[in-house]
C-alpha cells in the first residue's frame, strides 16, 4: 500500500543507539535503541512503508522519519477492570452527600 501526500501515518525515529544511552538504566533497557514514534500528515508526494518521510503533526511539528503505517489505529487501553474501583464514585458520592450507610 503506498501513502499519498495528506494521508495520516506514523514514522518511527531512531533517538538513541543502545551505547549511546544513560547508565543509571535497567540492563534490559540499556541493550535496546531508544526510538520515538510520531503520527502526523506525510508531507511526501507519496511513500511505501520503510521510506524516509516528513510528517506535519497536529501542533504543527514537522518530523522525519521511518514510515511505519498508514492510517494507524490507536491500539493502547487502559487494561482490565478493577473491581474494587468500579463502585468508588457511587460510594464518594454517598459519602459526600451524607449518606452514613455507604
């Protein structure tokens, strides 16, 4: 699939070689790149995925970069539920409201 100019992407950008990075890390860490990936509109005519590319973000920041996807999903949630967490509100709101049996 190639990317066109105007189309939503995301780049990644090599920040750090691992022997570049700080010492006071975790060893796992410290063994691996430190990378940034950026979404933003490609300013290319057009791309293929691995092309070096520069996008214009939403603030108006213009990155180079790796392409890595076209119109890339969000993928992150925020995990499974707690249970314990799901009544605070209703409890808090007791609570405030005066209500001694919550």
């Amino acid at each position: 699939m190639k990317a066109k100019k105007g189309d939503w992407v995301q780049i990644e950008k090599l920040l750090l070689k691992p022997e570049e990075r700080t010492a006071p890390l975790p060893e796992d860490t410290k063994k691996v790149p430190l990378k940034m990936r950026v979404k933003g509109f490609l300013q290319n005519e057009d791309a293929n995925i691995g092309d070096e590319v520069e996008i214009l973000t939403l603030i108006g920041r213009r990155v180079t970069g790796t392409l890595v996807a076209i119109n890339p999903k969000y993928e992150h949630d925020f995990g499974e539920p707690v249970p314990e967490l799901l009544t605070i509100g209703i409890e808090l709101r007791k609570i405030l409201e005066g209500d001694n049996d919550a």
